[in-house]
C-alpha cells in the first residue's frame, strides 16, 4: 500500500509538471510559427529571426554548461541512475531541463518531449524518495515510476508508461516495481489529461485490418523497418561521434551553432521540418493528397535535421522524431503496396505498422512498440499485424548487428565519465537484491 500510494504520489507531482512542459513546448512552437510567418512578410526584417537564434542558442549553450546531465533526450542518464553509476542534482535538473526544453521548441530545433518528460518525471521520483528520506532500495524504485509517468503523460499512454519503464529503464521484474510503477503511470495520465484534454499526442485515424492474405507484405514491412531501424541507428551515431566528436569537449555553444544555424533556415524554406514533426503527421495522415516525392522528402529531410540535433548533443528526445520517421516509412511502403495491388483502404494501416517496426527496430523494445501504438489507435483488431511487424523488425535489427538506441547512448554515456571519483557516484551505497529461484531450476 505504501509503494502504491507513494507511486501516485509521483505520478500526481509529474503528471502536473509534465502537463505545464507540453503546455510550454506548444505555445513556444505556436508563438514560433506565428513570428517566423510574419517576419517573412516584412523583407528585411527576417534578418532579426537569426540575431535571435544566437541569443537563443548562447543561453541554452551555458543552461547546458550549468548542468550538463541535461544534454541529450535524458534517457540513458536516467538508466544510469536507476544502476546507480550517476547521482544527478534532481531540482537542478527539473529546472534547468524544462527551460531547455521550452527554449529548443522556440527555436525550432528538431526535437521531441517524450524523453525530456521521461527525465523529469524520473527525477520527481527521486526527489520525492530523498525528501521522504528512503533508502536507495526505494529510490531506486520510485525514479522508474517517475520515468513511466512522463512517458505517460506526455503520449497519454498509461501502458506504454509501465512498459517503457520495465523494458527500458528498470529491466527487471517484480511486484513492488510493476504496482508502484502502475500507480505513477495512471495517476499521471489522468492528471495531464485534465489539463490537455484526453486526445493523444498522435491521433491515428480509424485505418481497416489487413485480411490474411495480405500478410506477406506485413512481414515485408516488418523486414523493411528492421533495416530501417538499423541504418537510423547506425546514421545517428555517426554524425555524434564523426561530425561532432571532435567538439565534444569545447563549447556547447560550437556545437549547438550549426542546428540553429540549420533551424534558422528550415523556418522560412522548409517549415514542416522543424520541432517534433506534429505538421509531419498532419501530412502524412492525409496521406492520398500528398505526393510521394515530398513524403520522401520529408523522410529524408526530417531524419537529417533530428541526426544534426541529436549529435550535437541538443537537450531534446528522439522518440516523436522517430514516431514521425516510422509513418513516413508505412506511408512510402503503403504507396507502393497501393500501386500493386489497387487496394487503397488499407494505405492508413502501413502507416501504423510502419510507426510500430521502426520503434521496434530502432528502440529494441518490441512489447513497448506493439502497446504504444495500440493506444495511439485504440484499434484491437490490428494487434496480430503490429505484434508481427515489431516482432520481425526487432529480430531484423538484431541480425544486422544493429545497437538498440539508448543501451549504445547508455554505454557511450559510462565511458565518457571518469572512474571511481565520478561526480555523485553511488558505487558505495548498500544495495539489497531479490532473486526468485523458481522451481526446477539448477
């Protein structure tokens, strides 16, 4: 009852924060929009937009000097302290993060909520663990339940919030963690849909089940995202670790430059780009009336702006970039299962499973891609084909020895820091296990 009430005591505190943060995020995009829409009305006065932008860019550059455990979606520092290998500053995070994150948005940067929400929900969590002064056994319990209600809140997903927080963060199983964690998911979601309304962040229209004689394109697509999940892997590492590896230890400032600077020019030339995709999907999603050149357009441009972002180590989440990517994926697929069968009522259900499988692909967390994208449709009837898409994407992904996304950031995050003297280490800290021995068992 204690890890229950404690859990919706989380789940009340980050649904709350969380809300304000999106409600942030979406008048910083809509106040964006509506000052780039009229300064490139007014000929020479567009030239302010990029004096703004250096400002902008300089004070999220010392934000990120200011705590630097903020760089980034936030979600491997968040599996670094569930293992205990980091101690992050929880109030300064929560303050420094959520102005980062409104300040990005203004900005246009190619950036998604989902894991800023995970971080600060996690770090609630934590703080409200130290300022009930428990243990870290139960601290330890309470940042994944902080973790699963921003992920909550921030897709109104309640199950993918429990699932996130086990398949990804926590990665062990038990009942004190799936009762706490289910309280903090719920809670939250309620909260933030008081606050938000009860639609979800990604609406998927009403789209037909596939008969099973379509199928064969289903593990197609399933095999098509793998491959996709891996090469988006694959490419964002790259430009983190060859395009801004040699910046990593100067300035933010030189490395935030060029996604401004990129940022800055997408607002007048290319706007759907900018943000975390919601013009995107609104595309997409009306997908008959879009041409096929620009939704490969989109795909491409879209998946460079978020790589540039992401590299430069840009305090902002991957997850609704990846969302985006995903129904550009299904759409392309759908157009070309469209053009050989003449079957057009089922274009909406590639885009679905194409959100699923690059997920599946790219995160490795294949149980959390089925249950998330049923709760973005609310759609029973297609679980067998999302189940089946996430399934062999995932194991395509594997094949190809693509690393799963945030456990490559997790590692790259561990050998960044120094050994044993590492800020806030918590290697020296008791920390009591239970193993179930089942029956049977050697």
């Amino acid at each position: 009852m204690r890890l229950v009430a404690q859990g919706s005591i989380v789940g009340l505190v980050a649904g709350t924060i969380i809300a304000l943060y999106r409600f942030s995020l979406s008048h910083a995009e809509t106040l964006l929009r509506i000052a780039t829409q009229w300064l490139a009305r007014r000929g020479a006065l567009v030239l302010l937009w990029p004096c703004l932008l250096v400002v902008l860019c300089v004070v999220v550059a010392w934000l990120m000097m200011l705590e630097p455990y903020t760089q980034g979606s936030g979600i491997p520092q968040v599996d670094a302290e569930v293992a205990g290998r980091i101690d992050m500053p929880w109030y300064r995070v929560l303050v420094v993060k959520f102005c980062e994150g409104t300040l990005c948005a203004f900005s246009g940067l190619s950036l998604g909520r989902e894991g800023p929400s995970v971080k600060l929900g996690s770090m609630v969590g934590k703080g409200g663990s130290r300022v009930l002064q428990d243990g870290r056994d139960r601290e330890r319990l309470m940042v994944p339940c902080g973790a699963a209600a921003g992920m909550s809140a921030a897709f109104h997903a309640p199950l993918s919030g429990v699932l996130f927080a086990i398949e990804e963060i926590h990665r062990e199983f038990s009942a004190a963690l799936v009762t706490s964690v289910m309280a903090a998911s719920v809670v939250s979601d309620f909260v933030s849909s008081q606050v938000l309304g009860i639609a979800p962040l990604v609406h998927f229209a009403e789209f037909a089940s596939l008969p099973h004689d379509m199928y064969a394109f289903v593990i197609l697509l399933g095999i098509v995202c793998g491959v996709c999940g891996a090469a988006h892997n694959a490419g964002m590492f790259w430009v983190q670790d060859a395009v801004f590896g040699p910046l990593e230890r100067r300035s933010p400032v030189l490395r935030l430059a060029g996604p401004f600077a990129l940022a800055g020019i997408c607002a007048f030339v290319f706007p759907d780009l900018m943000c975390g995709g919601d013009a995107i999907l609104e595309r997409v999603l009306d997908v008959g009336a879009q041409p096929t050149n620009l939704l490969v357009a989109l795909l491409v441009g879209k998946y460079l702006f978020t790589a540039f972002c992401f590299g430069a180590g840009a305090p902002g989440g991957t997850l609704l970039p990846l969302v985006v990517l995903g129904s550009l994926v299904g759409a392309i697929y759908g157009r070309g299962v469209v053009a050989l069968t003449g079957m057009e009522s089922f274009a909406n259900s590639f885009i679905v499973l194409g959100v699923a499988g690059l997920f599946a692909g790219s995160i490795h967390a294949p149980v959390t891609a089925v249950i998330l994208v049923f709760e973005l449709t609310g759609n029973l009837s297609a679980l067998l084909s999302i189940s089946m898409v996430s399934l062999i994407a995932y194991v395509t992904a594997c094949l190809l020895r693509g690393e799963a996304f945030y456990e490559h950031l997790y590692a790259r995050l561990l050998g960044a820091m120094p050994g044993e003297g590492s800020r806030g280490a918590l290697r020296h800290q008791k920390l009591v296990r239970t193993f179930v021995v089942g029956p049977g068992s050697y």
